[in-house]
C-alpha cells in the first residue's frame, strides 16, 4: 500500500499533513477487492471508545468547498487559531435571528437500530439547546435530541443516541441552536455502535 501527497511524493507524512491517494499493488495476474477501508489516527491514552462497528457517515469538513464537497445548508470557515483547516457555520433562517446547519451526507444512508452521532460545536450568542436530527428530507426529522444545556463559548464534543426501527434510510444531519445563536460543526462521526 502506498500514500501520496497532492504534489505526487510518497513517505511518512507530517503532522497535519494531507494525502490525496491510497494506492495499493499487487502481482498482476492477482485480484484484489477492498471495502470499507477506514484510515484513523491511534486513540489517545485513556479513550473509552471503542472502534465504530460500521461508520454511516464521517463529515471532517477539513478541505472542499459548500455546494460541492458538502451540499447542505451550511457556509464553510476557516477554523480560528489554532485550530488548523475548516468547520461547518451554520446560516440565517431569515426569522429573527434564527439558524441552523444542515449537512447532506451525499445519499441515502442505512441507518442501523441504534446509531450514535459524535461532534465538535462552538455555540455562541445566545444562551439555549440545540437540537441535532437525522432526516429523510431537509426539514423532516426522522429522529431527534436535545442539548438541553450545550457549552458555550467554547469548542465542545458531543454524543448522540438514536434508535431506528428497521429498515430506515436518511440523508442529512441538522442541527438547530436557539434564536440568536450561531453555531459552528466540525468531525461529524455516524456510526453504528
């Protein structure tokens, strides 16, 4: 297996480094098949989590632009210092204030029976919950939570629950902070548990 940098040169990468292609090599009259190949970085000491049985979605909204790489209802930003790269802001509503930020995932997904969203979030302005949900369509929630009360202020991880009878398909993540407040997403994870 080889990783290349944007420029075509391969080797160990540096910290924050990009790679655009994984590229695998094999004995020609060889077959190969792949699928669902996941690159992540070691678990930090002490991280209770345990590897995703089956990631649904990843949205690190690191590099690409809004409309293309990440359809939905969102306007991309640069992170600010230091953090490095992009993150997900959300946009008026037009309705006093109001906001939200919608990330399609690029198609239909399959949900499984119980399925855990994790992200990062920055609320700030105005105080209040911020609900988070899966939908088929924009707008339509199949399932819904509540941070009853979200930090704010400052760069936040959050994990979400939700339950679906099978079989169930959705296509976005939505999340809706209170009246006056603007919220920033950024390492969206959907997976199953």
């Amino acid at each position: 297996m080889t990783a290349r940098r944007p420029d075509g040169s391969g080797g160990s990468l540096a910290r924050d480094e990009r790679i655009d292609d994984i590229q695998f090599h094999i004995d020609p009259a060889g077959e190969l098949l792949i699928d669902d190949l996941i690159l992540y970085e070691a678990a930090p000491g002490g991280e209770p989590r345990i590897m995703p049985s089956r990631p649904i979605f990843t949205g690190w909204l690191d590099t690409g632009k809004q409309g293309v790489e990440w359809p939905g209802e969102v306007e991309i930003v640069l992170h600010e210092k230091p953090w490095k790269w992009d993150a997900a802001k959300s946009v008026s509503l037009g309705k006093g204030g109001a906001q939200h930020l919608r990330v399609n995932m690029r198609g239909k997904r399959i949900m499984s029976p119980k399925t855990e969203l994790s992200f990062r979030y920055k609320l700030t302005g105005r105080d209040g919950p911020l609900r988070i949900s899966v939908s088929k369509e924009a707008g339509i929630p199949l399932r819904s939570k509540e941070l009853k009360a979200p930090r704010f202020g400052a760069w936040a991880e959050a994990n979400i629950q939700f339950e679906f009878a099978m079989p169930t398909t959705a296509a976005n993540l939505e999340f809706t902070p209170a009246s006056g407040a603007v919220l920033l997403v950024d390492d969206l994870l959907l997976f199953e548990k």
